[in-house]
C-alpha cells in the first residue's frame, strides 16, 4: 500500500455490499455466486441451511479459540473436554437453521470426529507455539489499494518469534493438503499478510511468516503445516482482481450462478429458486 491508498466512503461501501469495507470472503463469494453473495451481504438473509462441513469447522475454529485465548491470557491450556465443551456450544450456535449432512453423517458422529481432531491438535507442536502470542482472532482494518473499501480481515493466530510474525490460519479438511491446495487458499494468507505488514514494521521490521495449519477430519486425524510463501507478483494479481470484483459489486448485475459444488452448501435454496431479479 503507497500513502495516497484511500477507500471509499464507508457510507458508499454500506449501500454498495452491506458493509463498509470489504473482505476477503466477501470477493470470493462474489466470484462463485453473485446472488448468494447478494443474499448474504446485502439483503442479509436469513440462512434457510447450514452445511455440516462448515458448522463443523466453524465450531472447531471456537475450540481453538478457546485454546489460544487461555494460553494468551496466560493461563494452562483447557483440557480437551473443555475443548469439545466449546465445539459442543459453538455447534448448537451454528446449527440454528437445518443442517444438511453428508453420507453417513450426523451430529454424532460429527462430535465424536471433532474429540479425535482436537485430541490430535492439543498432541501436536502447534498447540504449543514456539514465541509470544500476539492475537487470537485478530482484526485488522486498512485500505490496501486507492479505490476500495478497507479491508478486513480476522487472523486466526499471530506469534512473534524473535525473527518473524508468524500468521497462521487454521483449516479443516476431509484429506491431506496437496500443494495444489495450498495454492488455491494462498491469496488469502497473502492478503493478511499485506495487512500485518505495519504491525511487523512497528515490532522492529520483522519479516512475515504464513503459514496454514491443516486438521484433517479423518479416522486418524492429523496436523499438518503448509508455508505460503511472500510473492509480490501474486499479491499484485489478487489487488487486481478485488477492484474488478469490487467494479462488479458496484453495477449491482446480480445472477445466481449454479453448480454441484455452489449449490449443494448454499444457505438460500429456496430463495434462489424464487428469486426473479
């Protein structure tokens, strides 16, 4: 970001998206399904569903939370059934609407996956990180280019070490990352990374560290580390494509785009069949 970046009008970005700034998921929402992302932003609707694989993470996101706000505070780490306590709270939170569960799932089965995917986090290194923990669900808020509203972003966990703020976002997933995955999910490491940017120059210059953190719902659940590397050129190409998306959310050229993988998860079934434009 130079020092003549500035968003727009927080009040212009409110009756644009329904929100006076934008975020990374915001953009990817739009690019998968502009009506979706027009329900969820803008109308604001209420969810008709809720897919078990992202209650599911969401509610192993608190238990983490729960996790790095104890060892911030200073305090012992929760035992994992204090963890699967607040997997348990978070899931009743998420699952107001129906949930829609895959093959051979239920809200059992999913709790006692979620006590083996804990078990297998509290046993490994990054449930103890190495250096200071700064942030636990972080936000940070910044113009990143001329143009656009702030971006927003909530950081999943910052440590400093005594060379590099390290940024980790944690994920769930039913396999192993591939390289191709990391790939895929880079940009929004990058993006965050960009927004941390002036709290490592205020720590002394410290380089920045990405890194995603990957729990595998599987029968014998792992923890896997992934660096996302810094690469300008990428991050340059992700600053084009949200002011084109940003463009795009402006015209209010709203279509439903449908697909197996759109569909199948999508919180507003029946108002996308309704909806007439």
């Amino acid at each position: 970001m130079t020092a003549a970046a500035r968003s727009v009008p927080p009040v212009r970005s409110l009756s644009r998206t329904g929100r006076d700034y934008l975020s990374y998921t915001q953009v990817t929402t739009f690019q998968r399904c502009p009506l979706k992302w027009h329900f969820e932003y803008v109308a604001q609707r209420p969810h008709e569903r809720v897919g078990a694989a992202l209650a599911f993470g969401s509610a192993i996101h608190t238990a983490l939370e729960l996790h790095f706000r104890a060892l911030l505070a200073g305090c012992t780490a929760p035992s994992g059934q204090e963890l699967l306590c607040g997997y348990d709270q978070a899931w009743q939170a998420d699952a107001a609407p129906p949930v829609r569960y895959g093959k051979g799932e239920s809200a059992r089965s999913l709790q006692a996956m979620a006590s083996r995917v804990l078990a297998a986090f509290t046993g490994s290194p990054q449930a103890l990180p190495g250096g200071e923990i700064l942030g636990v669900e972080e936000e940070l808020r910044r113009p990143i280019l001329p143009g656009l509203p702030d971006l927003l972003a909530r950081l999943d966990l910052i440590v400093r070490t005594d060379s590099a703020l390290v940024i980790r976002d944690f994920k769930t997933a039913r396999s192993r990352w591939t390289e191709a995955n990391v790939t895929e999910a880079a940009p929004q490491l990058l993006l965050y990374g960009d927004l941390a940017r002036p709290l490592a120059e205020e720590l002394g210059d410290l380089a920045i560290r990405l890194e995603f953190v990957v729990l595998t719902k599987t029968r014998s659940p792992s923890v896997a580390v992934h660096p996302v590397g810094l690469d300008p050129h990428q991050l340059g190409r992700i600053r084009r494509i949200m002011t084109q998306v940003w463009h795009a959310m402006q015209t209010g050229h709203i279509y439903p785009n449908p697909s197996p993988m759109n569909c199948a998860t999508c919180p507003f079934p029946q108002a996308c069949r309704t909806w007439r434009g």
